[in-house]
C-alpha cells in the first residue's frame, strides 16, 4: 500500500522546535499515570474544586480505597462500570479506581434525558454505576431488563470547600437554587463516601495490561445508534505521550495548570484532563460547567498554562475577561478543537493572553486528537494543523478508499497510528464499515498542502456539531416525527457564530394541520437532551428526495441557507 507522499510523511518538517518526529512505544497503563505523579510530586496540587486542593498522594490514595471499596461491591476485571458524573474530583477518582480493577469506564453525559442514557446502558450492558445524585432516580427506573446492581451516588457538593458547603446550606433562595442544582436527596443506592472509606486495594490486585480495554467512549455515529468506540491503555497511553510532546515548551510538574472547562464524559477533555494534565503532574482545576466568572476568578491566582476549549468558550472568555479588566496573561497554550477557529477570535485572544490559540482535530475512535497546529508562529489559520508524532495519513477517492487522490487535491482522510481504536464494542459489521486495510475512514473530506497542514473542506459524515457536542440528524428526526403534527422532517445544520452549527429542522406538516412550532419544540425537549433541540424550524410543503425515498439533506440544507443567507 503506498500512500500519496514522497517522502511518506511531509508534516514533519513543519513540526515546531522540539517536538519528536516519532515515538517509543507506551508500556504499562493509564493507573501508572497517577501513580508515577504521586510518586514524583505527592505533596503538589493535583485537583482544585471551588478553591479546595486534593495532592498527588491524596489522590493516589482515594483511588486506593475507592477500587477497593468497588471491588467490594462486586467490580472485577473486564466488567463495564458507567460514570455519569459532572467535572468534579469523584470523577478522576471513579476513573481510575475502575482502571486499576482491570475493569472498563464507560463514560456518559449526565445531561443526557433518561431515554438516551437508556440506549447506551443497552447497548453496553453495564451492571454497575457510578452516578450523579441529580441523575440517580433515571437510572433508577431503568426497565427490569436493564436493571443496574450497583448504583454508587456521589454528591459533588462533598468535595466542595466547607464554608462553599455551608453557604449553599443558607436560607435564601440563591443558595437553595444553587444546591437544587448541585445535589439531592436519593434512597436505594451505595454513598460514594463508604466506598472510599474501604483500606486500600492490596498491591497482589493485577493492574491491567498495556493492549486491555480500557475505556468505551460512545459516538452518535450518523444514525443516532449509540456506537461504543473500543480504546484501549495503549490508546489513550499514547495519545496523552503525543500531546506531551506536541507542546515541549511546556514541563512535566513545573507548576503546569490545565483547566478541565470541558466536559470529561466527553473524549476530549477527557484525554487532555483526566490523562494528559495527570500524566504531566498538573494542577487540573475543575470546573463542573464552563462559567466565565469562575474561570477569571481563577486564572488571577492560576493561569492556565493548557487550556483545551472549543471556540464559543474563547469567545465568551475573551468577552469577560475584557468587560471585567481580567488579563488572561499568562495563558500559555489554549487549544480549540470539534470545530472551526475563527481567524478573527485567534488574533485578539492572543493578544490577550500573550499565549497561542491553535486549532486542533480529532475523533473519538482516535482517542480523540489526531492533529494540531504547532505551539509556534507557522501555525496556519484555517487548518487544523499537522498530524501528531507517529500519526499517519492519507488522502483516497472516497467512492474508491483503497485509491490515493494525487497530492494536494480533496478527498477523504485515512488515518492509522497508535491511539486509533480497534473497533465498535461489540459491533464488528460497523467495525468492518470504516476500516480500509487497516486504516481507519475518518468520513471527512480534506486537503493536505506540500508543508504537511490539513485543511477540512466537508463531511461526509451528516453530524451538526454544535457547541463541540456531535448530534446525529437521524435521531432528531425520529423524535420531531413523533409529534402528531408532524408528517415528515429533516434536521441540518447551518453556520453560527455562536456554536459553530445550529441544529435546524424542515418539517412538514400533517396534511390540514396548523403546526405550532414552539409546541414540537417543546416535545422533543421532553426527549432529547437541550443542545439536540432544532434552535429553528422552517415548515415547509415537501422534503427533497431520492429516487429511493431517501431525504438529501444537503439540498435542504442549501435550501435553508439560502432563505436565511440570500447564499
């Protein structure tokens, strides 16, 4: 198999100064991350929570009692263990305690209505749970079919600072909001507190090995199914050592800052939190949702020195901090990923920060980062930068994937390199669909210049990713169509400035009814989760079609954007 490049890999000259063309292959697994941080820095700060700090040796210790007190309650080696929890301590400590057990994290959105958290515990099967007290009572009543063993709930308000805690004891109506949103009362389940008052995991437990599952990260794929992606310890291993090396300026324990403003169910802060900023020795302050208030509060006293984001979050960061005459000065490397990074958002963040602000890009199969523009001034504006270290690429006639398109021209990006998964948890035909002789089919559609840089110019994929969330049109459409008004709909996306995409819907009515759009809004609330919701929809008379029956979505999407844009 040969690929378009002579020499195979032209990006490497275009790597900053110190980053490695390649990489030794990882050993071990992600538990030694935290350990060998423990080990080297144990009195440094390993989380912050509302101004609460938790050491590397405390860390390590309550990841000790916590596997012990999961494997108490019947967690062993290979059994999927779901994590529905927010951005908050419990959550690093869950984690790994489920590594270090041998046994697999599935990770999930706490937001997710009862219905879609339904589907994937289908899917996986997972027969112990750790959950948000917010989120219990949904897991709760799951079918008899489905019905979880275990259920640890955690109460994020516990890992809190006392005078926080006791401030949202107050009787005022903010404080009791405040708590309303944090935590509540459930009945039925294991507290999270006694399963970390268990002694610590004996040292003969068998750590997991190198090439062991270890975590499956679920992507929406284009038909709302939920397809879990397979990574394993030396996936992730690999990808937290390519991101480390991405940005050499940037020491292992030297008072390192990372800002976990991301969500960590989801598969990008989760490498570049909960493994890359652990891996580095890093003070990872948490932040259970982005709020621009909390993170200025923070960046006077801790600049981030690595900020993984999306570009709504710079935006609204620069914005505040501007408003508020917070300096974002000494934000040493902020990185943008799931979508497009406005030129015009890069040029006053940096002055601002007197930092970088690069683009990124990857997949969940892929751990997720695949590329990124260098820490460096040739970074190119509208890319998404350069493949990492030991990453291989190639660019193929989609309709023809075994077929090289001639150097510069588009075409689809095939990817293989040590943090691409091996497969769909137990899905081998979706497996099979986008594997091409061992390279992974990204369904994305892009240009790669002589200087090595990537450029997306489509997807064949149909996803509307929106605020950095995927949403899969399918599964929107199935809920809009479950109105009684609705006869017919197709749900794209179309370019915002605030969210990168915005989920629109073409509906068309049931014949003779007057459709109330705020009402199928408001029924697939009930539904989907908030960021799925159609933000607009365009009743129309029909939908366009193939001879099939299939609704071409881009034509309705050009449909739409010229009614809206005059394009």
């Amino acid at each position: 198999m040969t690929t378009t490049y002579e020499p195979p890999r032209p990006w490497i000259q275009s790597y900053a100064e110190g980053v490695p063309d390649d990489l030794e292959p990882v050993t071990g697994s992600l538990v030694d991350i935290v350990e060998a941080s423990a080990r080297d820095y144990p009195n440094a700060p390993a989380l912050q929570f509302f101004g609460r700090t938790t050491s590397y040796r405390d860390l390590q210790q309550q990841i000790e009692r916590a596997a012990a007190g999961l494997r108490a309650q019947g967690v062993k080696r290979g059994d999927p263990v779901a994590i529905v929890l927010p951005n908050c301590p419990q959550h690093i400590v869950a984690f790994y305690a489920v590594l270090r057990l041998g046994a697999v994290v599935v990770e999930h959105n706490p937001l997710y209505t009862p219905r879609e958290l339904r589907k994937q515990f289908e899917d996986h099967g997972a027969v112990h749970a750790i959950v948000w007290n917010k989120v219990v009572q949904s897991v709760q009543e799951f079918p008899a079919d489905l019905a979880v063993q275990t259920i640890v709930s955690v109460d994020v308000t516990r890992a809190m600072p006392v005078r926080t805690r006791f401030a949202l004891k107050l009787p005022i109506s903010k404080a009791r909001e405040a708590r309303a949103a944090l935590t509540t009362r459930v009945r039925g389940t294991v507290p999270w507190e006694s399963i970390v008052a268990a002694a610590p995991l004996p040292a003969t437990v068998a750590k997991p090995e190198t090439d062991d599952l270890a975590i499956i990260q679920y992507t929406s794929g284009t038909t709302g199914t939920p397809k879990g992606a397979s990574l394993t310890h030396r996936n992730l291993l690999s990808n937290a050592a390519q991101s480390r090396a991405w940005v050499p300026s940037i020491r292992r324990g030297e008072g390192c800052v990372v800002y976990a403003v991301l969500p960590m169910f989801h598969a990008y802060g989760l490498t570049l939190c909960l493994t890359f900023a652990m891996s580095m020795g890093a003070r990872l302050v948490l932040f259970p949702r982005f709020d621009p208030d909390m993170v200025l509060a923070v960046t006077k006293k801790h600049p981030a020195t690595f900020l993984p984001l999306v570009p709504p979050i710079a935006d609204r960061l620069l914005k505040a901090a501007l408003e508020q005459g917070v300096s974002l000065d000494g934000t040493e490397v902020a990185i943008s990923g799931a979508m497009a990074l406005p030129h015009d958002l890069v040029v006053p963040f940096e002055a601002a920060s007197g930092g970088y602000l690069v683009e990124g890009y990857g997949l969940s199969e892929c751990s997720p980062v695949l590329m990124a523009n260098p820490v460096a001034d040739n970074r190119v504006p509208g890319t998404v930068g350069l493949p990492l270290p030991g990453t291989e690429c190639r660019v193929v006639d989609p309709d023809e994937p075994t077929r090289d398109v001639p150097a510069g021209e588009r075409g689809e990006l095939l990817v293989r390199g040590p943090q691409v998964f091996g497969g769909y948890y137990g899905k081998p035909e979706e497996t099979d669909k986008v594997f091409v002789d061992g390279w992974f089919r990204t369904g994305d559609i892009v240009t790669i210049d002589e200087a090595g840089f990537v450029r997306i110019v489509d997807r064949i994929k149909e996803l509307i990713i929106t605020g950095g969330f995927n949403v899969a049109p399918t599964e929107v459409e199935i809920a809009l169509r479950q109105h009684p008004q609705v006869e017919d709909a197709a749900v794209v996306g179309l370019p915002s400035e605030h969210s990168g995409e915005e989920v629109v819907a073409a509906i068309v009515p049931v014949a003779g009814a007057t459709l109330d759009e705020e009402s199928v809004r408001e029924f697939a609330r009930g539904i989907l989760t908030p960021y799925k919701v159609p933000r607009r929809i365009f009743v129309v008379d029909e939908l366009p079609k193939s001879l099939i029956g299939k609704v071409l979505r881009r034509q309705v999407r050009e449909s739409l954007l010229q009614l809206t844009t005059g394009r």
